[in-house]
C-alpha cells in the first residue's frame, strides 16, 4: 500500500475505477451473462475502495484490487443463490450433494484485452436492436454514463436509459453467449462495434495520461483492425477498420488541455508519433482493396491528413476538404458533416453561401450554434455572432469549450 493522505487515496481510486471500469464488466459478466450482476459487483467494489483506501492507503495495483472485490461480491452472490437451489441441481445433474460450481474459476484476468473484443461483439448480437447496440457498448463495456452516450447519439438522457435497460434484459431473457462469434456472424457485427470505438474516441478525444479512454480508443481500433484483417474478413471491413485506427491516432494527435480551434492550432504542438501511425494506418487501409470506393471512416481520415498537411509544412487546401465532405455526405449524411461541410464552403464561397447551407439542421446541435457563429462573424454580423456563440456555450459539454465561446461573445460585444 502507499500513502499520500486521503485526498489522493479518493483521486487514485476514481481513476482506478475509471481506467478498469469496462474491463472489470468483462471479466465479471463474461461468465454467466448477467450483466446487471456484474454492475452491481463492479459499483460494490469502487464504494469499497472508496470507503478503506483513503484510510489504508493505495494497494500497488488498484485494477487486481477492484477485480478481487468484484468477483468475491458475485461469488458470495451466486452461492448464496445456489444454496437455494441446490437440492434440486443435485437430483438433475446427478452430482454430488452440496456441490456449487463457480462460473468465474477459469477465468484469466490476464486475457483482459480479448474479454473486453469478446463483449464488444456480445453487445452486437442480432437479438440486440441494433440501434442501441453501439450505445450498449458505450455504457456496458467502456464504462460511459447514459447521459454520456444519449449526447453521443443526440438523444434525451431518458430515452437512451430505457433503451440500454431494454438491451440489457434482453441480453439475459435470450441467453445470450458470451464469446467472440464465427467469422461469419463477426463480419456482420463489425460495424457496430466500429461505431461504439468511434463514440468513445469522440467523447474523449481531448482525455489526456496514459489510463484515459481515449487511449482506449485508439488501442481498441488498432486490435480490432488486426483482429479482421486476422480473421480475413471482407476487404470493405478490414478497409474500414484500420481507417477508423488512422481516424483515432490523428485525433489524438492534437490532444490539448485547454480547447482552441483546429484552424488556430500550432501545427507544431501536435504529437508527430501519434501523426506517423495515422498516415500509416490510413496507408494500409487504403491499400486494402484499393479498387474499391471509401467508406464513412476512410473519408474522415483523409479529412483529418488535410488538416494535418500543416504539420508538413503545408497550407490547408479547403477545396481538397470540400470534396472530401461531399463524398462524405453520400456515404454519411450526418448533422456533423453537413455543418462541418457548411463551414468549408462559407471559407471558399463566403459566409452568406454557408449560412444558407446550415437552414434546417437540428437547433439543439452544439456544433450548428459554433459554425454559425464564426460564419456571421466573418460575415461582420457582430451581434447576431454574439448571439450564437452564447448559444454554442450553453450547449457544450466541454468547460473549455464553453469557455473559449463566452469569450468569443464577450469579445464581439466588447467591440
């Protein structure tokens, strides 16, 4: 144990429990395929932890303390429910009187990584709806909260928590397996699962330190992307895959603690490793099936390498940026698209033409109220940017972003 007062044995045992959250669920739910089960051990643990460390100090390895905790919470759990059962198991499965069996003797917390692809492809079961089995994983796997994971999905906090209680029993009333599946059915579950590594680099892109999720992210894009490549899966997937490990490493890339503008960025504060391993990533996947068009993922990745181009010494090429967000909202014709695609064009063609582009996107689209604000600013509306960038603050998430918008109003009304 070490020491260093309460205050720091509370902080390492936050993080501790941030860091291992969805490995501790893996492991724990692997077995029986409870996962409310295995919540509650997790969430018994971390109180636990809570309550002795700031007194008993920090073990030398929190994530083996909280994993000990969890699986002897579930194990007093299961035997307590065995002993009531017991009578009758003995008489049908003819064992020996009194005989409780442990689901999680076996297990290898050491297989931590293979665990957590394992559940990854469990929350992409076609018994799961599959419009809530990116948002499963978000919650479930990688340890998100609810409201966490409807911002990610722009839906209201409500919802999104009635649909990850619906998947979760229906994870348990059809027994579903807790194993990675054939080639076959992994193929058809891969997008999911790239779609929920998506969300957690997109919701942590700006997390710093080794045991962040975004540096879950990333290592969870680079496994997966082997893992198809590995299983020969479809070139259009084993494609997306790796652009998807390039999207993530070129997000990293830029990781700031404080917020600024990707156009205000000093290219020279970017990470040139992390940079490096994009392009490679993105070099691979292109390479694989090269005939063949680009996908949501390889789209976002070139966008991402027109933009860091400036760390090369290169000026940003919009109309470069223009044509790639075109082909983007063929493929992908999200919200984020079109306003990032909107801010592109009001560069290009002037700020009147991209305001007309964002007439009719969702008002409650953080990003809509950002781009609007800069276009009416370039555009000498000063007051009407003010406005807007007031109402980008209220709707971020990030207190640096919220930040840095306030002080661009303050700013436009200062004169």
């Amino acid at each position: 144990m070490s020491s260093g007062g309460p205050a720091r044995a509370r902080a390492a045992a936050e993080l501790a429990a941030r860091a291992s959250d969805g490995r501790l669920l893996s492991i724990n739910a692997a077995p029986p395929g409870d996962i409310p089960a295995a919540e509650d051990a997790r969430q018994a643990a971390v109180e636990q932890a809570l309550r002795t460390w700031p007194d008993a100090g920090v073990p030398e390895h929190p994530d083996a303390w909280l994993l000990t905790v969890a699986r002897n919470r579930q194990r007093d759990a299961w035997r307590a429910a065995s002993s009531r059962d017991v009578a009758l198991a003995d008489i049908v499965l003819g064992r020996a009187p009194g005989l409780v069996v442990d689901p999680l003797d076996g297990i290898d917390p050491e297989a931590i990584g293979d665990k957590r692809l394992e559940l990854l492809f469990v929350c992409a079961h076609p018994a799961i709806d599959a419009r809530v089995r990116a948002p499963l994983m978000l919650q479930t796997v990688l340890g998100f909260e609810a409201a966490q994971v409807a911002r990610a999905f722009a839906a209201s906090p409500s919802a999104m928590a009635q649909r990850l209680v619906r998947a979760k029993r229906r994870i348990a009333q059809a027994r579903v397996p807790f194993a990675v599946p054939p080639r076959t059915e992994m193929v058809g579950r891969a997008d999911a699962v790239l779609e929920a590594v998506y969300g957690c680099a997109a919701i942590t892109w700006r997390e710093s330190g080794a045991d962040s999720l975004a540096g879950e992210a990333r290592y969870l894009a680079r496994t997966l992307a082997a893992a198809l490549e590995r299983v020969r899966a479809p070139a259009a997937v084993v494609r997306e895959a790796w652009a998807l490990a390039a999207l993530v490493s070129f997000s990293l890339a830029r990781r700031a603690d404080e917020f600024v503008p990707l156009g205000e960025q000093d290219p020279a504060t970017w990470d040139v490793g992390l940079i490096a391993e994009a392009e490679e990533s993105l070099r691979h996947a292109q390479g694989v099936g090269s005939a063949m068009a680009p996908g949501r993922f390889e789209l976002e990745a070139a966008i991402q390498a027109v933009h860091v181009a400036r760390r090369h010494g290169e000026d940003l090429d919009d109309e470069a940026l223009r044509m790639l967000y075109l082909a983007l909202l063929q493929v992908a014709p999200t919200a984020g698209a079109r306003v990032a695609h909107a801010a592109v064009v009001g560069r290009i063609d002037g700020p009147d033409v991209g305001l007309a582009l964002l007439s009719g996107e969702p008002e409650t689209f953080q990003p809509l109220w950002a781009v609007r604000a800069e276009l009416l600013a370039r555009a000498g509306r000063r007051a009407e940017a003010a406005t807007a960038y007031e109402r980008a603050a209220a709707l971020a998430d990030d207190p640096s972003v919220r930040a840095h918008l306030r002080g661009r109003s303050v700013a436009l009304r200062a004169g």
